[in-house]
C-alpha cells in the first residue's frame, strides 16, 4: 500500500499540498478491513468522502485505490494497493 497525505492550499479551492508519503506491506485481512462497504459507510455517515476504485488485478476485481478527505475538506488521504 502506497499511502499519501494532502493538506488543503489556504489560496485555492482545488489544489493540494503533499504532507506525507509512506508505502508499507499490509495484509489481506487489514486490505478487507479499508476496504469493505460497511467501513466506507461508516465513514461517509460521520461527514467525510470515501471514494474508492476498483479496477482488475491478479486477485479478480478489487480495490485499488482509495481516496479520503475529511469532513472539513482540509486533508485528504490517497491510498494506492499493488497486489502480488
């Protein structure tokens, strides 16, 4: 998982600003955890934006990026999934 934090430009409506970028190795049940509908759900009940896309991999169509920003728009997280 490649993960990258934005912070919102004060300046612009649009743009964004890299706060932070970090890749790790997670596991199949943490990748089903971010992933699933209800967790999504969940977090778009609370006042956030939880867009995902999927798209083919080697393990059938699935998740593969992912993108959050908080209920007051001021960051947003991407979170792009390699399989292997």
């Amino acid at each position: 998982m490649h993960k990258t934090e934005l912070l919102k430009n004060p300046d612009t409506k649009t743009t964004y600003f890299i706060r932070d970028e970090a890749s790790e190795s997670i596991t199949r049940a943490q990748y089903n955890n971010l992933t699933k509908d209800d967790t999504l759900k969940w977090f778009r009940r609370l006042g956030g934006s939880e867009t995902a896309e999927r798209s083919y991999t080697c393990r059938g169509y699935n998740v593969t990026k992912l993108t959050s920003t908080s209920p007051d728009r001021g960051i947003k997280i991407i979170r792009k999934f390699k399989f292997q």
